[in-house]
C-alpha cells in the first residue's frame, strides 16, 4: 500500500503591525543634552521679545528638527492636535500678510514662530523617556523667571543684571521699565503684566506638584519642591485675581479625577503648598513693598519648608489618610474652618495706623446715595492730618477718572455723597510719626487702620467692590468690544495685530489694552478660524 506523498504547509509570515510603536535604545548623553538645550531655548523664547531673535531661535529649533529619525517621530505623533497647533500657526501667517498692521502683525507672528518651532522641535526630537526632564526644565525656567519677577518689584541687582544681559541681545524693554511698574497693590514681574506673570506661575506650580508627586528620588523632590517655592511666591505678589480664580479651580480638578489612592497625598502636598506660599508670598510682599532686596531672598526658604514638610509629615499622613475618604473630608473641613477663622482675624485685628511721608492710609467704605457724612474717631493733631475722599459712578470708573467729595483737615472732614454713588474712597494722610488710632462714619461705619496681619498694598486690592471696580468693568467692555469687531469681518477676521490695532474705532471711551482677555475672542477677530471651526461642524 503506497502512502500518500505529504506536502509540508507553507510558511506564512505574520503579519507586521506598521503602527505599532517600536522601542527606543537609551541615549543617556542625547537626552540629557536634549532636555538642557531645549530648557535654554524656552527660557531665550519667554524673555527676548525681539524680531531678530525670534527668527533666530525658529531657525535653529527647526534646523534641529530635521534629519534622521525626526520626519518619523514627528509622523507617528500627528493627531487632531498636533494639526490644530500647525493649522493655528498657518492661519496666524496668513493674518499676518493681509493685515492693515504690518510692522506690528509680522513682529507679533515672529513670536509665534519661534513658540512654533519650539513645538516642533519637542514633537520631532523628543522622546517618551525624556517627559520628566522637559517637565523639570519648564520648571526650571519658570522657577528663573520667577526669581526676577520677585526681584523685580524692588528693582534689585538680580533683575539688574538680566535687564542688562537682555539689552545685550537687543531687547532693551526691560530697562525702560519703570520701578512704580512694580509697586502698589501688586508687582507686575518682568513682562509689566500681572495677569500673564500670576498665569505663567499658575502653570509652574501646578507642574511643580505632579514633579513632587512623582519623584522617586528624594533629589528629585527636593529640586522639584525649591522650583514650585519660587514659583509659588511670585504667583502669590503677581496677586492677579483671575489667575488665582482659575488656578483654584483647577486644583479642585485636580482632586476631585486624581486616584483614590493618591488623593491623600495629593491633598496634603496642597495644604503644605498653600501654607509654605502664604506665609513667605505675605514677608516677600511686605519687604518688596519697602524696596527692600530681602522681598527677593525671601522666595528661596519657600521649597525648602515645603520639602521639609512634604518629607517629614507627608509620606506618613498620607498612608494614613489613604482609604479613608471620610477621614479626609473632615480634615479638608477643619482646615477651611480654620482658614475662615484665620481670614476673619486678618481682616479684623488691627493697630494704630503711623504717618509717614510716603505711607497713605487708603480705605474703601459703602455708603448711602444722597447722605451727609462726618468723620469721627481718635488720632494726633487732628489739624494736621488731611482727607480726600473721592468716588467715581460707573462710567467714570471705566474712563478712569474719580470725583472729589471732600478735601481738607480730618477735624473738619463732611461730604455729600452724590446720587448713583454706593462707595467712598479715603486716603488720610499725616506728618511723620502722627498717629490714627479709630476712625468711623457718622452712620456707625467703622474704617479700619492698620490691619496687623496683613500687608497694606495687600489690603489695597480689596478696597473697591469686586465687581463695580475698573478691572472688572473694562474686561467686560473687552468682551463687547472684541465682539463688535468680528461682527465687521466675520469671514477673514481683520488680520493678526487688529486687536490692538482697531480697538480704539468701536470702544466708546479710549483706553489701551494689547489683548482682549480672552483668546478665542481674538483669534476670532484676527484669523478665518471661525469660520472653518464652523465648516468643519
């Protein structure tokens, strides 16, 4: 019986998953080198606002992008993202060229080049083991910049030394700034812009805690811990409202998606944070408002406490709060009992308010339209100390201008208070070492002196109500004005720069802003954007 003659099966080769990612060979000298230059480009790219560098600095991050290995990187990561950032940058330079605002509108787009080519740059050159180190470089930069913002509000040798180098490199905007830039109710920092310089800080801290909380080496937290402290007390000076708004906000984010098991930890890395901010954000405020150097050294101490009670009561609380979320809850609900308290005694326990040449008792108080006040109370040579109290109706709070009630000698001090006003602003003033003991209104209104624990220019931002005062008010004239600006060209916008540019054709009073405080609101007003965010739906 013959046997069947067996054909061996052919071999059929699997199949090759094109898109699956392959692994990267360690290159500990590349990465390092990668991590530190591109630390120095971004810290180049977030100082020298100039058109020369600008261009510079896009040359050079895309010349690194290309070559071997970067086209394929850059390929494996493109994604609705990635093409909204390279639509975002095409659609700027289009603006750029049909703009009315030439010179300004290609200055502005030079800037985004160069953020542009820094993004690039990450997404063709960088690698997944390379996240931390980028992460601590951008804390790094920030913790710098942060460093000179603190200096900056008493003009001090550190920020000397940079507006000196930055003139150098042909920005000499820094060493025009004026030192009242710095000084008042809140520091500006280096980009003369509270709001960007508390945003900016925001961001580092934040960053700052997922370094902390991820750090396996205890060098690692410790720098993680000294980065977030500069950080932290430049945000508390920049004392923008909006930026700490927002960052409230999202911390609360923060808590509520972290994992159940981290949260414990993740809650008291947040309250030593606070702790650790307030408490060296108030003495660096206090010195700054002085003109003192030390407002600058007292940033450096914030990370160190911060690392010392991170480490020493941290870990070993958090094991415990961990699993425990009704342990945590009551915890988080004594710890805003008493920061309720505490914020009630601050703006409570006060002393004699003492005269000096250059310190201007400034109080806010609410009135009733159409009444008559007097001032009562108890202070030295009443003769001798002067009153203005001033206010201002909506309109004039917007166009900056106030009106005066009153102006003369505390013992003689009545006003008529117009119809339309609801607060009355008061600055006292007197010879050097006079004292104020008590003040009050004729109605009961008592107006507090001096407030023991906390700083005056700190007590000056809340002298106004919220939302009656100038701030608030023109940022929702931004809003109307920005949108009566796309009405007129809803289709291409009116090119990059027209913000600035056209404002003043559709504000009903003048005033200057370089931004509307909302960005949708101006890529709307300068690119086609909306239009193909509305094609695309």
């Amino acid at each position: 019986m013959k046997r069947k003659k067996t054909v061996p099966a052919e071999v059929v080769p699997k199949p090759v998953n094109d898109a699956a990612p392959v692994p990267e060979k360690d290159h500990p000298l590349y990465d390092r080198l990668f991590v530190v230059g591109f630390a120095v480009l971004l810290f180049f790219a977030m100082t020298v606002q100039t058109v020369p560098m600008s261009l510079i600095l896009a040359a050079v991050a895309l010349a690194l992008s290309f070559g071997r290995g970067g086209y394929a990187r850059f390929r494996g990561r493109l994604g609705i993202p990635v093409l909204g950032f390279l639509a975002f940058l095409i659609l700027c330079g289009a603006a750029s060229l049909y703009t009315s605002f030439g010179a300004y509108a290609y200055g502005e787009y030079a800037k985004l080049l160069a953020s542009g080519a820094l993004g690039l740059l990450l997404l063709a050159r960088g690698r997944e083991q390379n996240a931390g180190g980028l992460l601590f470089g951008f804390s790094a930069v920030c913790g710098v910049i942060g460093l000179l913002c603190i200096d900056a509000g008493c003009r001090g040798p550190l920020f000397r030394g940079f507006a000196s180098f930055m003139e150098g490199l042909g920005d000499a905007a820094y060493q025009s700034l004026d030192q009242a830039t710095y000084t008042g109710a809140r520091f500006d920092g280096i980009y003369n812009d509270a709001n960007l310089t508390g945003s900016l800080m925001a961001l580092a801290v934040l960053v700052g805690l997922y370094l902390i909380r991820t750090g396996r080496k205890p060098w690692e937290r410790f720098a993680a811990c000294f980065l977030t402290g500069l950080s932290a007390v430049a945000f508390f000076t920049a004392m923008s409202r909006g930026a700490i708004l927002c960052f409230g906000a999202t911390v609360l984010c923060y808590l509520l998606f972290v994992g159940k098991g981290q949260r414990g930890q993740l809650f008291l890395l947040l309250f030593f944070t606070a702790l650790s901010m307030g408490a060296f954000g108030l003495l660096s405020m206090t010195l700054l408002s002085s003109g003192s150097v030390l407002g600058t050294l007292a940033a450096l101490p914030c990370g160190l406490v911060l690392w010392g009670l991170y480490e020493g009561l941290g870990q070993k609380a958090a094991e415990v709060l961990n699993g425990h979320p009704r342990l945590i809850a009551g915890i988080a609900t004594g710890l805003v009992v008493l920061c309720a308290a505490g914020t009630v005694a601050a703006f409570t326990l006060t002393e004699p308010f003492v005269c000096t040449e250059e310190n201007v008792l400034y109080r806010g108080a609410d009135v009733t339209s159409g009444e008559t006040y007097t001032i009562t109370g108890d202070w030295d040579n009443g003769d001798e100390i002067t009153l203005m109290a001033y206010g201002s109706t909506q309109a004039q709070e917007m166009e900056n201008r106030t009106e005066t009630y009153y102006s003369g000698p505390l013992s003689e001090a009545s006003f008529t208070v117009p119809e339309g006003i609801t607060r009355v602003l008061f600055q006292f003033r007197g010879p050097e070492g006079t004292r104020i003991r008590s003040l009050s209104l004729s109605d009961g209104t008592k107006i507090p002196t001096s407030y023991t624990l906390l700083p005056e220019n700190l007590v000056s931002r809340f002298q106004k109500n919220l939302f009656q005062d100038r701030s608030f008010l023109l940022r929702v004239q931004y809003l109307k004005d920005g949108w009566t600006l796309f009405t007129q060209s809803p289709l291409t916008g009116h090119g990059l720069g027209a913000t600035e540019g056209l404002l003043t054709s559709v504000q009903p009073f003048f005033y200057q802003s370089l931004y509307l405080h909302n960005h949708i609101l101006q890529v709307m007003d300068e690119t086609v954007c909306w239009v193909l965010r509305r094609s695309w739906h």
